[in-house]
C-alpha cells in the first residue's frame, strides 16, 4: 500500500488530530496508561511532551475528551518558555486533570551534572507532585540523549516512556520537528498487526489552522509577544501595553 504523508507538515491541525484518533479507534485500539499497556494488544499509549505551551496542550486535551479518550500530558518544571507552576499554568494543568488525563514530568536532563541526574528527576517529580496533589509516576526525557533510548533502568524512582517496553517492544510514533518523518502512524508495523502503539504528538503542531511548522512557531512567538505586554503592564503601571513589536521592540 502506499505510504501516508512522510514528512508532510500541511495537515497537522486539530480535526486532522481527531481525524487520526478516530481511524485508530475504528481499528480497535483503545487509549490506555504506560504501565496497562500490552504491547501484544491494540493498546494505544497518547503521550504529549509539552514543550512550548500549556494552552495548546489544554486544547489538544479537549479533543480527545470528546472522544472519551484519556492521554499523558509531561510538563516540563524548568522550561524558559512556560511556568507550569504559575497561577496560569497550574490552570492549565488542572483544565487537563479535569479532562481526565494525566500528568508527567518532562525532564530536561541537559541542564543537571551527570551524577545528580536520578536525584534531580526525583526532586521535581516530588515538587510537581505536590502542586498537583496527586503523585507523579512517569517521566519523559526532553530532547533525549541515544543513552536514554531504550534504557532500562528508572530514572527518579519512575518509569519513564524510553523504557523498551514501551520505546521497542511495541510501536513507537513521534511528530518530531512537526512532521511524520519516520512513517504516518497508520503505516507503522504495529499497527498494520493490531500491536500496541506508544504515539508522541507535541501539541505545539496541532492547534490551529494547518500551516508548515515554521509558521506555526511564528504564530505562537506573536502570541508570546502580546502575553509578554500585557503581563509587563498588569506588573508595572509605567509600561504601556500595544507598543511591543516582534524584532523592534518598543
């Protein structure tokens, strides 16, 4: 049969996403958490690494509780791009919970020494574990080290998504850099044989019109922007918000 749309960018938007978990539905599988997952079942595994956005992830959660369908959402504690701890993100994070998905944590190993790395995962799988009130059981490793994949051991005290029983011992899909570069799910070994499927989507793609992925960035930079002017005027009554200009300045 012929492939879908290796390395296509164009379709990625939410009724594509709906589109693409209702085709998996009609073949049987049935959305499931890492540890009930049988890799020799249509168990379908909807990981989402939150790498830019808690708003989008807030969203692409929504379309998947109209489908009655439950996904783990890994947030990161240490990202300059988001604060999964502030009055808005801990919003975003219960919007989530509410919806009926679990949360992670998406651990940026690069940033810790090498020797503190098992104690730093188990420091903020505690401290986001706090905040949520409930605990905290797996772990996903941000723009992972090839030492990671595939790497039995735990990481924090939790199991994490790279372990082989989830990484090679079942199917393993990821919309990386905004595109299906490896093999559209539907075409993937696993599923053609009704096995289980562990899918990464990152919902910084999905949301919104569809567009090629530096468009999508673009757009979501402008609406950093404008969030960033009206924080600094809720913040300080001497800057006057609508003068921020991407590149420019005020």
């Amino acid at each position: 049969r012929a492939p879908r749309h290796i390395g296509m960018n164009s379709l990625f938007s939410g009724p594509e996403y709906k589109s693409l978990l209702q085709d998996l539905l009609g073949k049987g599988y049935r959305a499931v958490g890492f540890e009930q997952a049988n890799a020799a079942r249509a168990d379908l595994i909807l990981r989402h690494d939150v790498d830019l956005c808690l708003e989008r992830a807030v969203e692409m959660g929504r379309i998947e509780a109209e489908l009655g369908l439950n996904a783990i959402y890994f947030v990161l504690l240490t990202s300059p791009l988001y604060n999964a701890l502030s009055k808005a993100g801990m919003d975003c994070l219960a919007a989530l919970q509410e919806q009926g998905h679990e949360i992670g944590l998406h651990f940026d190993a690069s940033i810790h020494d090498a020797a503190d790395l098992d104690q730093a995962a188990g420091r903020e799988c505690d401290l986001l574990a706090s905040a949520l009130g409930r605990e905290v059981t797996m772990v996903s490793f941000h723009r992972p080290a090839k030492r990671y994949l595939g790497d039995p051991g735990l990481i924090g005290g939790r199991a994490h998504a790279y372990q082989p029983r989830f990484f090679s011992e079942m199917g393993y899909c990821s919309d990386s850099r905004g595109g299906w570069h490896h093999g559209h799910p539907l075409d993937h070994e696993a599923v053609l044989q009704g096995k289980a499927l562990q899918l990464l989507t990152h919902p910084i793609w999905w949301i919104g019109p569809p567009m090629a992925p530096e468009a999508r960035l673009m757009g979501y930079l402008e609406d950093r922007v404008a969030g960033l002017d009206a924080d600094l005027a809720a913040n300080s009554s001497t800057h006057i918000p609508g003068r921020l200009r991407i590149g420019g300045g005020e």
